[in-house]
C-alpha cells in the first residue's frame, strides 16, 4: 500500500505517546492541498474503512481515498513557519 519514512513514523510515535487509549490512526487527504495528508488519532474504524498495519501501526483510511497511498511514502515535513505537515510522495 505505502512506505513510512523515519521522520514519519518517529513524529507519529510521538503524537501517540501524548494519546491517552487511541488505537487507530487515520489518514485522509486534505481536500485543499494536493498530495498533503490529515493525520488524526481514533478509537475505532468506521464502515468505509481499511485497516492497513505498517511496522505495528494500525491506519485506517477511507476506501474512496485508499488509491492516493497506493504506491507512495507517506513523509512528515515542517515547513519553514513551523507548520508540521504529513504528504504523500
């Protein structure tokens, strides 16, 4: 489906750390920006969902959006303003 790079997963770890009980973390295209992602943390998966499992981390992802992963690396990258952002690449 998709590669973690290191800085992705090391910033996803980190926002996991600062989670209380969140198991699901759910990517979704930002409709504004190409190619740039929304990461949030979820409880639970909704019935338009895939579960897809990299390196113990378990995303979901909406099944109209899975194709935009296909075949990428999902990348964080900080801008200059220091606006933290996730992208597909």
């Amino acid at each position: 489906m998709f590669v973690l790079t290191e800085a992705a997963k090391a910033e996803i770890q980190n926002r996991l750390e600062l989670s209380d009980s969140t198991k699901f973390i759910r990517l979704q295209m930002r409709k504004s920006c190409f190619l740039k992602v929304k990461l949030t943390l979820e409880g639970s998966i909704q019935d338009n969902d895939s579960e897809i499992v990299k390196d113990k981390l378990h995303f979901i992802i909406d099944k109209g959006e899975c194709h935009y992963f296909r075949d990428k690396k999902l990348d964080f990258i900080p801008d200059q303003t220091g606006f933290k952002q996730f992208e597909v690449i």
